[in-house]
C-alpha cells in the first residue's frame, strides 16, 4: 500500500499525534490488524482528530467469493449516473485472468475510513461525512478539482476518483444519492453493489469490521458455496466434502 | 431512433494502405447490433462474395451489441466475429464465431460499437485502441508468442501489467481522458493462427475463445496478431432504473441463489448438475474443485459466471467440451492440455478428433512407415507426453500436423478416406465438416440448423432444457423436474409455437411443427443470441428447472431489456421478423459463394449408422409425451428432402434451390440484396 499524500495536514498539537498519521495508522497498512470488533466511538482520542462522525455503514467484501463479472461496478455506475462505465464505478475491481486463485483478483470498495484522509485533504469542505449517515462523500458544487482527495486516499487504487465526465470527484456514497434507481440507498437503505453481486461477495455491515493489511477479513462462503466446489476456508485452501443433498422430490 | 445501448461510431481499419476510418453506427442501427449489423457491413465492404477466406479483400468484423457493457445479465460481454471462414468443408462459408469476456464491453467504453478489418500488413502488425485513438503497431516480439504471452506483452506496453495492477492509469496526458484499473482487453491469434491453421482460434484473456470459422488463421493472414482496447466512455442508458430492475427480477427468479438455493446437486462438487441448477462454475463439468480450489469466473455483466479461475492458474476460464478435451490423465494433465490448446489458439472441436487417428492407428493405417506416416507416439496414446506432441504437431504443421492444420475434413480427404470414414462414422463431421457435438439423428434443431446455415449452431439454449436436463437427471437418477408434457407445453408456450415443435419422435422430427421450430430457431437466435449478444448457454430463458411453476423469462425479458437499454420498442414478433432478416442476408451471402440445396446434405453415417447410446430427449409416442432414449436412430435421406423442400417454402425461399426470392427479399426491404443475388444469376425463382 502506497502513500501517496504529501500534502501538510493540521496536526493535534496538544497530544503530539497528527491526524494524518493516526489516518495513515487506521486506513492504510501501518497497523496490522487496528479495529478488531471495535466500535470508532471506543477510541479516545483528543478532541481534534475526534472530529468527524463515523460512517453507519460498511461494504464488505470476500474476495475468494467474487466471480470478477463487473456487476457492482456495472451497477455503480447505473444506478448514480444513469450510464455504463466503469471508469466511474465507486468500487473497483482489478484481476489477472492468468492469475492464481486467490491472488488474481480485488476488490477495491471504499472502507469509510474512521478517520478519512480524503476528507482531510480537501480544502474546501466539498469531501465531507454526511449529515445523517456519516458516509464520506462530495458534494459536488463545492469541488474545485484540485484532486487532492483522490491522491490522499491510502488504498491502491485510491477509492476516490476523478469523474473525467462531469468534473468532479466521485466516491462510494454507500448509495445514498442514487437519483437512477428505484430503491432507497444509503446506510439504511440497499447499496446497488450489495443487491447486484450474483455471487454475494459484497455484504453491508453497520459495524465497522476488522481490516488488516490485505483489506477486511470476510468470509462469505458458506456449506452452500462449498457444495458446489469451492473452498470455504478463510485461506481459500480446502473445498468440502459434505453428505449428498437430498434428492429433490420426483413427479 | 435509439437512445441508448449504441456509442455512436464503428472503427475501419484497412491494413494494405493502413486507412483507419470511421462508419457511423446509425448507418446499421436497424440490424441490431452484432451479428446483423456485421453482415450488413460485411455485405457492403466486401464487392465480390466468392473471395476465399484468406483473400485479402476479406473483411472480418467484431461487432458488439446495444447489452455490452451494460448490466443486461448475461448479455454483456460477447463478442460476434464473422467474415469468410476457412474452416467450413468443402467450401469456406461466410460465418460468424463468438466470445465472452469484457472486449466487447471495452469496445464500447472505448467508443466504438464494432471494428472491420480488411486488407493484409506487410509484416506482422497489432491494431491499438485507447479510446477515440487508434495505431496500426509493430508486432515485433509479439508475433511468434503463444496466446497469454501475447496478450501480457501488450498490456506491458499499453498499460496494466503486473507493476501497474490495480493502479488508476490514464489514458493520455490530460486527466479529462479518463483513468481506467483495467486492463486493456486484447483479442490475439496464437502460433497456429500465424501458420494459417483452418482450425485457429482468437483467444481473448484466459479461456475467451472465438473457435469456430478459423479466425484465427484469417487473421494470421492478414499479418494481424492482435487487437487491443482499452477505454473510458460511457455507455448511455435510456432507462437506466428499469434496467437496474429488471436485472435484479431476473437475478431474483433466474439465477442460483448461493446462499439459499432452491435446489442443490445430490453429490458435491458435480458442475454438472449446474446444467438444470445455474449453479456458479457450472461449466467445467470434467474438472473438480476438491483438488484445486478456485472461484468461479463470469464475463462481464454476468450473473451465471459458469467458468472458473483454478488455484495454479491452468486452464482458467475454460469450460464446457474444452475440458474434455483430454481426459486420459491425472486432473492436472487433463487442464495442462486444454491450457496448450489456449496458448497455441487451437480450436478444441476439431483438434479433439484425435480419437479418429486412434481408430486408424489401431486398423494399422496409422503410424510410422504406414501408409499415413507418423511420428508421432501413438503406442503411448495415453499419456501426457502423445496429446502435447499432437496438439504441438498440429500447430506448428510438423508431421501429420501438416494435413490436420488443414482440419480433420480435409486431412482426410488428402489421406484418400473422407467419405468412407464419415460414411462409417469414425470420423463424425456431420455437416460442412465440423464435428459432431449433439447427435444430429436425433437433436435436428441443432443438425438442420448447422447444415441450413454455416456451421455448428453451438446454441445451448433450447438444447439444456430439451436434452441435458433430462439427460443429466437420468445420469444421477433422478425423476425429471419437469415432465416431457410440461416442459414441451412451457416452450410451446414461450416461443408461441405447437408443442409438436419438440418432439423428437422418429415421425416427430420431420413434422410441419417441427420445421417451424427450426425457422424459429434461426431467426430467434440470429437476432437476440448473435446480434443482442446474449449467451446461448443463459437466453433463451424458455423454462425455469427449479421454481414452482417453471415459467422462463423468454419472451417477456427480451424486449423490455432492449426497451430499457436502447429506448426503442421491439415487440418479440418484431424481433423475430429481424432475425428472420439477418437470416436472410446470410443466406443470400452463402448463395452467392456457391450455395445449392443440394449441398445441405449431413455426411453419410448420419443417415446409416444407428444411434446405441441413450440420448434423452422428448417425444410424443401414441399420444404420449414421454423422455425417450432415442436408440436405435437414423435420419432418413428422403425425408430431410422433404424437410428441406417445406422449410424453403416456409422461408419464401425457392424450392428447387434454397434460395431466397425477390419477393421473399424486398418484403424485408432487402432490394438491393436481391440485385445482387440477381446480377449473379441466383435469385430464387
């Protein structure tokens, strides 16, 4: 994982600790595993860094299970601004069809960092944690395309992008403003990557999850999954052998 | 005047004088997309039909649809190639092949809804597309790469490999281009598409193969190793929430639930079960996930993903017959032979007849000093070491390689054997030498469409509800879910024709209702499977195994998909009347390379040799619907006649000739179809 913020950020002068390192710490690679089961509210920290709501929600992502079809990205893009393209999916994901199971793919979906460096970075209020759901998202009028979110996100790639279409920065707003579907999003309503993943690799918690270097650890697989021959272990090493299914009733 | 779906520009590429040019794609927007919108730019660049597939002037099309690249379920991600094959026997037809994957969906997104390219490089080339930008290259150090190779060194030289993934990359200097994680998506011949291989194939990522037609040795005759596009566009919508809708009613009513499915396997770990549950993976049906665990793997778009990404990275995304290709040895050297056939970019269908060169080696025509003389070790046909030196053999033309690079069809005729090895049936190529893939004395919507067409159909969609469920039912021994009676009724009811469609009685399958399925066949699958791009193994939709009440989702899904996408109405009817077009266009390009009805005829052991092994299919005997085992078959010689006769009328077509009319044609406002056919003496009186 690369940092690639050089950008000076305000630090918590009377405790000595900067909010940019404790986002770096949090978001990025710093700590190994730094949340576990945790809700961020248990966290003390000074009042200065303790400045922005946690999100309500959380995408999470299982990514032995994912089929790498696109759907969520296919979805993304539909459902917030009415067309297909996923240079302008909010969740990213990246695969090597020469690859080795596990390794030939991520999925790369926004974390709702605790402490998000995106929001830090943006100089006019524009990348901001939403009133109501906490969601770190942009609020489009305000931005100035200056970028500076997009390069302070710790992930690879950075879960903030450029809409080179409309001009603005773009990230996962866990569905909130979805003006091209006609179900309710966010934190209390669907995600459309969540309601589209045929395999069920996304979920949505409103827990904020244990996350180490390699994302959060998820899995989604089930006896169901293994039946049909894939692995169910954590590592994705061992495909079950479970008792035949009932037959189905003849007529 | 469509809204959505389409991107607005079709690319150009001549590579004798390196033009690249742009056609709009509202010049063919009334055929489609794909298939129909390739012939009609097929039939335009191409002047003299007759042309050999090899022959510079030939244009080969990859064409894209209104779905790709959208959320349309398992619609998205397939590609229609077509120009004049060269694998076809005993005349190369003009024809089409297929693959899945995500180029036709970077296409798009790259602005373009399809390519044509005609003409031959001087030396080898490869065509780079980023977005509205496109170069003729080099292909030094590319040509004489195997498949994957090929496609790793294009990415490292466009951008996104291994030091690039995942990183946001753009497209040019400026950032208003766009930024992609993706991959570029490269479509690429292997060695045996550069040594003109009749049976070459494209190979697209892993295991995204365009097979059939030869493609991939018409490429390497125009010195074209590949295409590669990357892009960062849009695709518009018309109804952007009525496609979020009904992608999620038919991932609701029409996918496997993974976490609650309706119906699981009896035993673990058997795909093929997948056939009657649309289970994940399903489609590796040789290969076990116990020894290699994987994922499964889906085209763009897709809420089946049928295929699957293995543990060591072999065989990635092949399934179906390609994992069948060897199966003599361990699991792993069964998929190490399927992933050499990938890397080499051989088709599997025909490369697979190796069992006919068993059947010769052990009647002591075959081997070294024989009269067909060989090296290679057939006394150890069994093991790894015969079937790598085999498929090498073929792609590189060394040893018997040299006549199989021609195809088995015309290796045999060579060796003198042709017609009494078809007659006998040890070498099954049942019509315009492909090889046989479902038993065309018995399944005739599958032989009478290939051989009153151009190719194997290769279309699974009736075929896994009329064939393999029940055969895979009977293979675990279970009761059929839905009952032969039922499930004619539910096809009857979704095509909108006579349940007599689909009976497979031996009086069943020369019927008037039975011609009629056939036509329906034809013009349903040229216009949603081959033009819409939705895959055969998914669409149609015309029986759910599993729910309660087994109602599919054709016909009531695919014209509302094209409404929601393309912002234009289409009835069903309609759509079929636009099949029945593209249809007609094709059959007119085959009469004039040549085509008479007296051609249409299968191979002899089709109308000789009985049917032993059980084939389950429906059939309706003294009035009684019933899964018959179908033993005991042959197709009557005089009756296809008769077939033949009855389906050209139904066609409007002549008679005498199969081919089409002037009337026939200027109904489907095809008049300058029926010129042509005229100018060259060939239209049906």
């Amino acid at each position: 994982m690369v940092d690639k913020d050089n950008t000076v950020v305000p630090a918590a002068e009377a405790t000595g600790l900067s909010r940019r390192e404790f986002v770096t710490g949090i978001g990025g690679t710093g700590v190994g595993l730094v949340l576990g089961g945790l809700l961020v509210k248990g966290f003390m920290l000074p009042d200065e860094v303790y400045a922005i709501p946690a999100s309500e929600g959380y995408l999470l992502v299982d990514t032995k299970k994912c089929a790498g079809c696109e759907s969520c990205m296919l979805a993304c893009s539909l459902v917030h601004y009415g067309r297909e393209n996923t240079s302008l999916a909010r969740i990213q994901i990246t695969q090597d069809p020469f690859g080795t199971f596990p390794q030939d793919l991520q999925m790369d979906q926004c974390r709702q960092c605790p402490y998000p460096a995106c929001v830090d970075a943006c100089p006019t209020g524009a990348m901001h944690a939403d009133a109501a759901t906490g969601a770190r998202m942009v609020d489009e009028r305000k931005c100035i395309g200056c970028e500076r979110c997009v390069n302070a996100c710790p992930f690879t790639p950075s879960r903030v992008q450029w809409n080179h279409e409309d001009k603005h920065a773009q990230k996962c707003d866990l569905c909130k403003d979805t003006p091209y579907w006609n179900h309710e999003g966010g934190a209390d309503g669907m995600q459309a990557c969540v309601a589209i993943c045929p395999m069920k690799a996304i979920s949505f918690t409103k827990e904020i999850p244990a996350q180490s270097e390699q994302g959060y650890q998820v899995n989604l697989r089930d006896a169901h999954w293994g039946h049909i021959g894939f692995p169910t272990d954590d590592a994705g090493k061992i495909v079950p052998q479970p008792a035949p299914a009932p037959a189905p009733a003849a007529k | 005047m469509a809204t959505g779906g389409y991107v607005g520009k079709i690319l150009y590429v001549n590579l004798t004088d390196g033009r690249i040019e742009e056609i709009p794609t509202s010049k063919y927007e009334q055929w489609g997309g794909g298939h129909g919108m390739g012939s009609a730019v097929f039939f335009d660049l191409v002047k003299d039909k007759t042309i050999d597939g090899f022959d510079p002037e030939n244009v080969v099309t990859f064409m894209t649809s209104p779905f790709s690249g959208t959320l349309t379920p398992s619609a998205s991600g397939r590609t229609e190639v077509q120009g004049i094959g060269v694998q076809s026997y005993p005349v190369g037809w003009f024809t089409r092949a297929n693959f899945g994957g995500r180029f036709s969906a970077e296409l798009k997104y790259a602005g373009w809804d399809g390519i044509a390219i005609q003409g031959k490089a001087e030396k080898p080339v490869w065509i780079n597309i980023v977005n509205g930008e496109v170069s003729i290259e080099d292909a030094v150090g590319i040509w004489g790469l195997n498949t994957h190779e090929a496609q790793q060194k294009i990415w490292s030289i466009v951008g996104g490999d291994e030091a690039e993934n995942g990183e946001w990359r753009g497209m040019s200097t400026g950032r208003d281009s766009g930024r992609t994680t993706q991959r570029p998506a490269v479509v690429t011949i292997g060695v045996a598409g550069e040594n003109l291989n009749r049976n070459a194939m494209l190979l697209h990522d892993s295991g995204n193969s365009a097979g059939q037609g030869g493609f991939g040795g018409v490429l390497g005759s125009k010195n074209l190793k590949a295409v590669s596009v990357v892009g960062t566009g849009s695709v518009p919508v018309a109804d952007p929430a009525a496609l979020m809708d009904l992608r999620m009613e038919l991932q609701a009513g029409f996918a496997y639930n993974v976490e609650e499915p309706v119906l699981e396997a009896p035993m673990a770990d058997f795909p093929f079960y997948g056939i009657i549950t649309r289970s994940p993976g399903a489609s590796t049906v040789m290969w076990k996930g116990k020894d290699h665990p994987n994922r499964p793997q889906g085209c763009i778009g897709c809420f089946r993903a049928c295929r699957r990404r293995w543990e060591n990275g072999v065989a990635n995304g092949d399934g179906c017959a390609e994992s069948t290709y060897w199966m003599m040895g361990t699991q792993d050297e069964n998929m190490a032979a399927t992933h050499l056939l990938d890397q080499l970019g051989l088709n599997h269908y025909d490369a697979k007849n190796y069992s006919y060169l068993l059947a010769l080696y052990k009647m002591g025509i075959l081997g070294p000093g024989m009269q067909i003389d060989t090296k290679l070790p057939f006394e150890n046909y069994k093991s790894y070491a015969f079937i790598e030196a085999y498929t090498k053999a073929i792609a590189n033309r060394e040893d018997i390689g040299a006549d199989l690079a021609e195809g088995f069809a015309r290796a045999a005729e060579k060796w003198g054997r042709y017609e009494e090895d078809t007659t006998s049936g040890i070498l099954a190529l049942p019509n315009w030498g492909f090889s046989e893939h479902y038993d065309p004395r018995i399944e005739v919507e599958w032989s009478y469409g290939s051989i009153l067409g151009d190719r194997d159909i290769n279309e699974h969609g009736l075929n896994t509800h009329v064939h393999w469920a029940p055969q895979v039912q009977a293979m675990v021994k279970q009761a059929p879910l839905v009952p032969a009676e039922q499930l004619v009724n539910l096809i009857a009811e979704a095509t909108g024709l006579e349940p007599e469609g689909w009976d497979y009685s031996p009086d069943g399958i020369y019927a008037d209702a039975k011609i009629a399925a056939v036509a329906w066949h034809r013009h349903y699958s040229r216009f949603w499977i081959q033009s819409m791009g939705m895959c055969d193994t998914a669409w149609p939709m015309l029986v759910n195994q599993v729910s309660e009440d087994h109602k599919g989702a054709t016909p009531e899904y695919e014209p509302r998909l094209f409404e929601a996408v393309t912002g234009t109405v289409l009835s069903y009817e309609d759509s079929l009347e636009l099949g029945r077009k593209i249809w007609n266009l094709d059959k007119a390009i085959w009469v004039l390379q040549g085509r008479h009805r007296d051609q249409e005829v299968h191979t002899g052991y089709v109308y000789s040799v009985p049917t032993t092994a059980p084939y389950f299919l429906p059939a309706k005997v003294d009035g009684v619907w019933d899964y018959s085992t179908c033993v005991g078959r042959t197709l009557d010689r005089e009756k296809w006649e008769g077939v033949k006769t009855r389906f050209f009328e139904l066609e409007g077509w002549d008679p005498a000739t199969g081919w089409p009319t002037r009337a026939t044609l200027e109904a489907l406002d095809l008049s300058a179809v029926a010129d042509e056919l005229d100018a060259a003496g060939k239209l049906g009186a």
